[in-house]
C-alpha cells in the first residue's frame, strides 16, 4: 500500500518542485529585465550631466576667449569686442546664450565723463539706470550680437539688483553677489535663478548670468586685496535657461523628464527648467537627482523616466522562461508518471504468468484456464518468451523470439540456450541458470547478446522464473527476452559522443535552460583552472570578465531563446584571475516539441591567436622603436578626429615636430646612440601632452603631435612652448652628452584645410617657415606659407641642376689689414645666377642646400674654385694672401675623408695650407664631438688657419676659445653697423677685441662701411676689417684688378 501511495504521489511532488523552480528563474528573469532598464536609465543620468558639464565648460572658455582682448590693454573698442563676438557664431555655434557683455566699473566721480565718451560712440541716449546710492557702478557698455533686445540694456547696473531687486529673480542682488564673489576669487561665476532684463512674455524663460572679472593688464592681482584694487570689470554672459538645455539635451526628452533646480533644494521656487512641464511625476519607475557645481554654483538635475521610457522593459524573455519552465514541469511530471506505471505494468504481467502456472498444478480446472490465457499471452506477446528445461534445451518458444532469433520454433527446440548465445555471456548466463537450477534463486535478469540466425547481435534483457513442483524440484524456467538492442547502440554512440566531448580540443559546457550548469569537459578544467565539482551547479557568470556589456549578453540571450545559434568572442577570466579569449558558439538543445531542455557551449581558446593578431596589428601600426603610433595609425586615429570635430565643432591641431641638428648626432656618434636618443625625444613630448592627445613618430627624427578638442588656441601655444623647453635639454646618451633643439609647424583644423594631405602639407611647411627663422621654435601655418613653400620647393628643384648647369659664381670680398691698409685676406662668396630669377641671395638658397645635402657638392665646388684663384694671385700679386672659405656643419658631421680629399688638392696644385683659412660657427664646437676634434686637428696639422664667424651673436659660452685653438674671430656687422651711435656696441667691440688679444687671436670685423667705423675700430686695436668701405662682393675677375690697382687712400 505504502508502495502505492509513493507511486501516485511522486509525480505531483515534482510537479510542484518544478513549478517552484519555474517561478524562481520567472523572477530572476523579472528582475534581469528591470536591470538591463535601470542601467540604461543610469547611462542617461550619467550622460545628461556630463554634456552639461562639458558645455558649461565650453562656455566658460569662450569667456576666457573674450578675456583674451584685454590681455594687452585695458580698453577694448567697441568694433574689436563686436567683430571678436560675431565671429564666434553665437547663434549657431553656442545656443542659449542671450548676449556677451562687457561691464566696466565706473566710480561717482566718472560717471557724467563716462557717460558723454559712450554717448560719443554712437549711443546718444545712453544714461546709467536705475539711480542708486552706491558710489560704484557697473553699467552695460558693450552687448553682442547687436538686437533690439540687447540694445535695451546699455547703462543698466548690474551692481543695482541688490538696492533694486529685480521681479521674478529668485533672491536679492543675485548678480551683485555673483560679481563680488568673480572679483575676489579671480575666477568665473554665475549668479541664482533670475528673470532677465526685458525679457518678454512670449517664451518666457528664466536664466542666468556668468561673470569673469578683468583686472588692469599690468597690475597684480594674486590676492583679494589686489583684485579688488585692480578690477576693471566684467565680461558677461547671460544665458536664457529653456534655450540653453534645449542646445545641450535635443531630443533626449521624449522618454525622459529633466529639470534643473538652482542649488540644492528642490522645489517650485528652485526649478530653472522643466523639459516636460505638463508632466506629473506620480509613480515613474525610475529619478534621479545629481547634484552637478557650474563655475562654483551648485544646480541639482532631477531626471525621471516617462511611460515611453518605462515601456522598453523586456516583458519577452520573463513569459517565455514561465512558459518554458510550465511546460518542462508538465513534461518531466508525464515521463515519470509512464516510467512508474510502465514498470509496475511489467512486474504484474509476471506476476500473473507465475501465479496461473502455480494455480495449474493446483487445481486441474483452473490449470485448463490459466494455460489457455498463458498461451494466449505467449504466443501473442511482443516481448521474447520461451520454456527452458532443467538440460537447459528449450521447450517452447514464441513467436516474438523466434522473430528476434531469426530462427524457426524446431530449429531452436532441437538445442539449449547455449548454442544463440554469444560466447562473452555463455559463463553468466549459465552461472544463473545453475543457481536457479540448484534451488538458491527464484529468478534472474541479465543482458545478453545473442547471435541471431544471419550471425548479426541481438541484444537482450532476459529475466528468467523458476516454476517448481510441490517438492521444489524445478520443473522449467520461464524467460522473458527484451529486444534493446537499438538502446544498446544508442548507448554505444552516446558513449562514444560522451568520450568524444569529454576529450575535445574544445571547451564543452552545457547548462539547463535557466543557465545552470551541468556538464564540462576536461578542456574546461584545463582552460578555466575551475574543477568539475567547481563549475556543476554554478552559472557561467562564474567566467564573467567585465568586458563584454549588458546588450552583448541580452543580445546572446535573445538569440539562442529564440531557438538559433549564437557565434561570437568572448574575453573571460580564468580562475587565477587571468584574462582569456574564446570563439564561442552556443545552440540550445530542444525535444520535439520545441522546448528548450538544455543549452550547449563549444569554445575554442583564441588566447595565443589573439597575442598574435595584436603583435601582428602593433607592428603595423606601432613604431618598433619609440613604441608609438606610426604613421598608418596616426592618419586612421586623425581621420577619427576630424569626424569627432566635424561633429562637436571643437577644433584639433596638428604639429610636425623635426629634431633639429639630429643628422649630425647621428652620423658622428652613431646610430644606436641615435636610437638612445629618439626613444628619449619620443617619452619627453610624450610628456607634454594630455592623455587624449595622440603622440606619434613618422619616421626618422620627425614626429608628429595630435591635440584634440581645442578650445583654447593658447593651450596648443603652452604644449608646444613645453616640447620645445624639454627638447632643448641635455640628453645623456651613454658616455655622451647631445643637445637638440625641436622646430615645430602647427596648423589647424577646419580653419587652415579640410583634409588630411593638406593638414600634413600645411604643418610641414610651418614646421620649415620655423627651422628657416633659427630653429629651437613653432610657427603656424598661414596662406603666406603655402605660398613660400610652393617657392621654396621650386627653388630646390632648381638648385639640383644649378651645379650642373653652371650657374653658381664665386665672389670675392677683401679683408684689409687696418694697420697697412694692404689686402691680405678675402672671403670667398657664393652667388646663384638663377636664369629667371637673377641673382638669388645665398641666404635663401644655403639653408636649402643644407637641408637636402647640396651643400657637400657645392661646399666642394666653391672650394676648388677659391684654391684656383688663390693660387693664381699668390703667385702674380701676393704670396701670403689667404682666402676664407665657409664650411657648413654638414660638411664636418660627413665622413671625415672630405677633409683628407682637400689637403690632397692642395698638395696637388702644390698650394701650402697657408693659403686657406676655414670659416666656422659658434655652434658648431658647443655642439664638437671627437670626429669634429679630429677634423680641426688636422686642419691645424696642415697648416690652414680657423676662424669663427659672426662672434657674438650665437651661444653665450666662451669656453670653447680656451678649448680650441682659434686664429681669428669675425665682430658680427650687428655690432660694428651702430659703432657711432651707440656706445655700448663699442665698448662690445672693445672687449672682444682685447680678450681675443689675450688669447692670441686676431680680430676682424665685419660689415664696416665708414672711416669713423674704420678709424674707431683701429684705435680699439682690431686689426683687420671687411665691408663695403673697401669693396663688396665683386668677381674673381674684378678682384683681380682690385688687387692690381690696390685700394684706394
């Protein structure tokens, strides 16, 4: 009875089990949809009080922008403040603002002057209003853009509103407290809630009004007491509230309701702008108030979802998991109710043939019955049955198992069980049927393999029953044979699949419907690091990184609810904590109904393919030395930029950075001290900018930085101010100490050109424009540029040939002993004759020679044709005139063969290094290495004098005269052209004259054109001198009849 009240009530307890389990995942799911709301509620919040922010901030640097007129004076004209304002684009550019203004401070003592030098500017009505007690005003004297609106509130007294309070403002002398609190703290302000002069009825709104203070531009302002003795005034913005937000939030309002309160209490009084004001805010499902501080003034935004907003939650997915849930509790309940009385059915069927066997030995009659229901059941059953005897051969065989055999009745009577039986069970089978014999068992059950008739396996259950006389001698057993050979198979290919997944390269993971899990194979412990025991029962969450967002997984989940599959990367975490990445395909697994009974994951490890992507993706897009953007990545991440700003209206700037003198580092030092170098160079500028900005190197000593979101001109000046100050620092390069200094070009976007190849070009050609006006500074690119720059490139074209062609002269320009008055000395000039262009100046065309390596053919050329006329004139006029040829830096930093190729020309035309003396700069030996050393060593070994040229107008550092040894210094013509007139410039000379003396150096001064120049220098007791009062430049020719004739008394 027990048995049959377990057997009933069994399936209703799981029913209700399963129901409870059902209602359980309804609410799960309730709630993960309620979640999934909330979070994109929050984003909202989020994102509405950041834009306001952002464009507060926005505004405040338009501010700071029209502070920036009065930076170098304390009057602004009215024309200046009014084209500065129309160019912002107010309207178009900054919504909500309602005009800027410009208020002075204007004491008692200077109102009826001030008020007649405004009405003299074209307001002849102008007065200051309204009258009040206070011996200080602050009147509006300038109001952009020019409306009827604005024009009405010339002279009005923003000070007044504490005597005066104005109707509708939230509070007394909201802008006068705003002002003083702007003055004293130096910085911008806004005032409380106020209704705004002459604003209409029509589209009332409330507004606001934000104030920077302008002190006088030469006086201190550091503390309080300062700024208030220093104030000049206020620029104002004045902002209507309604038209502000409307700019800010667009159409962010139709799910939502946002409103600003002024300060921290929220109340009728508070509320600055309600985007739904028709709405009543009775139950919404989610609010939220932030409190936000605007330039100092706190504002409180209260966001309240809407019924639209409300409506986008996810009712789907908890009825579908309730539907599925129901329908899986119905159908588990039905399978176990048919396991339960399928079984009991079978045991009674037995029970019944036992019993009417017994009973026909019991009672004739009732044997007659029983054995004509027993054969009836026999021979008509669809299971296997026969009678076996005690020898073990059968006695009776029905239709059903002559069927599964394949064998006839006679066929199988005519042997025992042992000859269908396959030999693996003939050992149990007999064992069995022994014990059954021997009276220890009433009955058995095995599975048996037979062998049917065609020599295929059949696979059987076989229950065997003894029936037994009176004395308990067994008379036959009873065998009831079950064909499951198709469950044996299907168990076959089940546990070759189990095999199959359990050792897979693959991850398998599979879970109920509710994402439980219930299996994982051994690749799952191997990736995940979690056991078997671990991961059964827990969720797959478990492996959640964070990287994947809430619409990633309820996309997921929609898809593989719906009954698809699912394909997709995923970055999970290990359970050390290590991240890892997997291409995941998930199927749901469903009966034929269409119910969803399990879920299976296959996941392959992409970790190590990953690694390789990104190595592979970091050597196309990073620089392998410097580790930053190279030039593909730096055009796609500014392509970025430019839609970004074509978005936001927010300007960027792009700067082209060239390391000045970094060929010559190295060429001499080499170039992995070179490589030291550039990785240094690369972490300095990198340290300049801010982390949005985007540091990048083009190749070789170029680099390129990208500023974003500029809206202040003055931060792209201090960034590149600061790479040029950290550039021009020592670099430590292993036993080496270099300098570099950094020419930078900068150009804007949209302002300068509205694609990537002319921002390139434009910043290229500003970076030039900075190198040509002595390097160690940044120019920006203007339209004058471009135009020298397509002149500067065609120049250069046209220097490759002009060797070539033979357009390059040699000039000569003589240097006089002041004390003889004799010739000794000349300097060998360089002249282009440029076929369209005429004479072109060598200092336009050197720097081009030196920048493109010209200047070693030329620097050759020019020095072969200065030995062939010095030969010459040694010996027809002068054996010990000597000429001065100029030698660029490039030509030292070159291989030092040069030098060797020049000391064998002289000894080729037999001409003594007496002859030549080498004209250097300054920088050249602050910035000496060993091979530079060695260079001028072996010019003073041969005999060719050094002199330095243009002395004094380069580095302040003088050691290098005690280093090196100098035979002459040239006075720079800057010193030497004001020797009259100015006494400090003689003392200048003076001193440089006798310091080189006591050095045993001789002077020569350069660009003298007067006697009194002459006289004066001699008497300083400089003892050589060059300029047009003896000769210019003239050619070799001419100078050759200059030295027959002599120079003139």
């Amino acid at each position: 009875m027990a048995g049959w009240y377990r057997a009933h009530l069994l399936p209703w307890l799981i029913l209700a089990i399963s129901l409870f389990i059902t209602y359980l995942a309804w609410k799960d799911a309730q709630h993960d949809a309620a979640q999934v709301l909330k979070t994109r509620f929050d984003y909202q919040v989020h994102e509405i009080a950041g834009d306001i922010d952002k464009r507060m901030k926005t505004y405040e640097q338009v501010m700071r922008g029209v502070d920036g007129l009065f930076a170098h004076a304390d009057t602004v004209r009215r024309k200046e403040f009014r084209d500065y304002i129309a160019r912002l684009q107010l309207k178009e550019s900054y919504p909500g603002i309602q005009s800027v203004r410009f208020v002075p401070i204007v004491r008692r003592a200077e109102k009826d002057r001030h008020i007649a030098a405004i009405r003299k500017e074209g307001l002849p009505a102008y007065t200051i209003w309204p009258e009040t007690q206070n011996g200080i005003y602050a009147p509006v004297v300038y109001a952009e853009p020019d409306d009827e609106r604005n024009r009405q509130v010339f002279g009005y007294d923003m000070l007044s509103d504490l005597e005066y309070p104005r109707p509708g403002d939230s509070g007394i002398g909201l802008r006068h407290l705003a002002m003083e609190q702007a003055r004293d703290s130096g910085n911008i302000t806004i005032s409380g809630k106020i209704r705004l002069v002459f604003e209409t009825d029509k589209d009332k709104q409330v507004g606001f009004v934000m104030f920077l203070p302008v002190y006088r531009h030469d006086a201190p302002h550091g503390t309080v007491a300062e700024r208030r003795a220093n104030i000049i005034g206020w620029i104002c913005s004045v902002f209507r509230v309604g038209d502000l937000m409307t700019g800010i939030l667009g159409e962010r309002t139709g799910e939502i309701d946002i409103e600003i309160y002024d300060g921290e209490e929220v109340s009728d009084k508070t509320v600055m702008y309600d985007a739904n004001p028709l709405v009543q805010h009775q139950n919404p499902r989610f609010r939220s108030f932030k409190r936000t501080s605007i330039a100092g003034h706190t504002w409180t935004i209260g966001i309240h979802s809407l019924p639209e907003f409300d409506a986008r939650l996810n009712k789907e997915k908890p009825r579908t998991v309730a539907a599925i849930g129901i329908g899986a509790s119905l159908f588990i309940t039905l399978f176990v109710w048919l396991l339960i009385f399928s079984r009991t059915r079978a045991l009674q069927a037995s029970r019944v043939i036992k019993q009417e066997l017994v009973e026909r030995q019991q009672a004739e009659q009732a044997l007659r019955a029983s054995e004509k229901r027993f054969r009836y059941i026999f021979d008509y059953s669809k299971v296997g049955m026969n009678l076996i005897g005690p020898d073990y051969k059968y006695l009776k065989i029905n239709r059903a198992f002559s069927e599964m055999t394949g064998y006839s009745e006679n066929e199988l009577l005519a042997h025992d069980f042992k000859k269908i039986t396959h030999p693996d069970d003939i050992e149990m089978n007999s064992m069995w049927a022994n014990k059954l014999l021997a009276g220890e068992i009433e009955h058995f059950n095995m599975q048996k393999k037979f062998i049917r008739k065609n020599g295929s396996i059949l696979h059987g259950d076989l229950t065997v029953s003894a029936m037994r006389d009176e004395n308990g001698k067994l008379m036959y057993g009873i065998a009831i044979i079950q064909d499951i050979t198709e469950r044996v198979e299907a168990q076959k290919k089940l546990l070759m699949l189990s095999r199959a997944v359990e050792n897979s390269p693959a991850t398998v993971v599979i879970t109920d419907p509710n994402g439980t899990i219930e299996y994982v194979n051994k690749k799952f412990t191997a990736i995940t690091g979690y056991s078997f025991e671990e991961a059964i029962g827990q969720n797959p969450r478990m492996l959640n990184s964070g990287k994947q967002s809430a619409d990633f997984y309820a996309q997921l989940w929609k898809t593989i609810l719906a009954g698809n599959e699912w394909h997709g990367e995923m970055c999970n975490r290990r359970k050390s904590g290590e991240l890892y990445f997997e291409q995941v395909s998930i199927s749901p697994v469903m009966d034929e109904q269409g119910t969803i009974n399990n879920f299976v994951a296959v996941k392959e490890d992409i970790t190590d393919k990953k690694k390789t992507e990104e190595t592979i993706w970091r050597q196309a897009n990073f620089d392998t030395l410097t580790g930053l953007p190279n030039r593909r990545m730096f055009r796609e991440r500014l392509e970025q930029e430019i839609r970004k700003s074509n978005r936001s209206s927010i300007p960027i700037a792009l700067m082209f950075i060239d390391l000045d003198h970094f060929k010559e580092i190295n060429d001499s030092l080499g170039h992995d001290i070179g490589d030291i170098l550039l990785i240094e160079a690369s972490r300095r500028i990198a340290d300049c900018v801010r982390a949005t900005d985007i540091v990048a190197r083009l190749g070789g000593d170029e680099f390129t930085v990208l500023l974003v979101e500029v809206e202040d001109v003055a931060s792209v000046e201090r960034i590149a101010q600061s790479i040029i100050e950290k550039l021009a620092a020592s670099f430590q390069l292993k036993e080496e100490v270099a300098y570099v200094s950094a020419s930078i070009g900068i150009t804007l976007y949209p302002n300068d050109a509205d694609t990537i190849e002319g921002l390139f070009k434009n910043a290229d050609q500003a970076m030039y424009v900075a190198k040509e006006q002595g390097r160690n500074r940044h120019s920006y690119f203007t339209h004058a540029l471009q135009e020298a720059a397509q002149i500067r490139l065609r120049l250069i074209n046209d220097l490759r040939g002009a060797l070539a062609a033979d357009q390059f002269m040699v000039y000569f320009q003589p240097i006089v002993e002041l004390a003889t008055g004799r010739i000794d000395k000349m300097e060998a000039l360089i002249r282009w004759n440029h076929p369209e262009r005429g004479l072109v100046s060598p200092a336009q065309f050197i720097p081009l020679a030196e920048e493109t390596g010209l200047i070693l053919e030329i620097g050759d050329w020019v020095f072969y044709e200065s030995m062939r006329w010095v030969k010459r004139w040694r010996t027809l006029y002068n054996p010990v005139l000597q000429v001065s040829v100029n030698k660029s830096p490039i030509q030292f930093y070159k291989d030092g063969d040069e030098h060797a190729v020049w000391l064998a020309h002289l000894r080729d035309i037999d001409l003594s290094g007496q002859g030549l003396v080498i004209e250097i700069t300054e920088g050249l030996l602050l910035d000496s290495n060993k091979s530079i050393n060695g260079a001028l060593l072996t010019l003073r070994n041969s005999d060719i004098q050094v002199s330095i040229d243009d002395f004094g107008t380069g580095y302040s550092s003088l050691s290098y005269l005690k280093k090196f040894d100098i035979d002459y210094l040239k006075i720079d013509q800057s010193f030497v052209r004001h020797l009259e007139t100015d006494h400090n410039d003689l003392v200048l000379c003076e001193a440089i004259i006798v310091m080189a003396h006591k050095l045993g150096i001789k002077v020569i001064a350069e660009g003298v054109e007067t006697k009194r120049q002459r006289d004066m220098l001699g008497i300083a007791g400089c003892d050589y001198a060059q300029g047009y009062l003896y000769s210019k430049p003239i050619p070799a020719e001419e100078f050759e009849e200059l030295l027959k004739r002599g120079l003139p008394a």
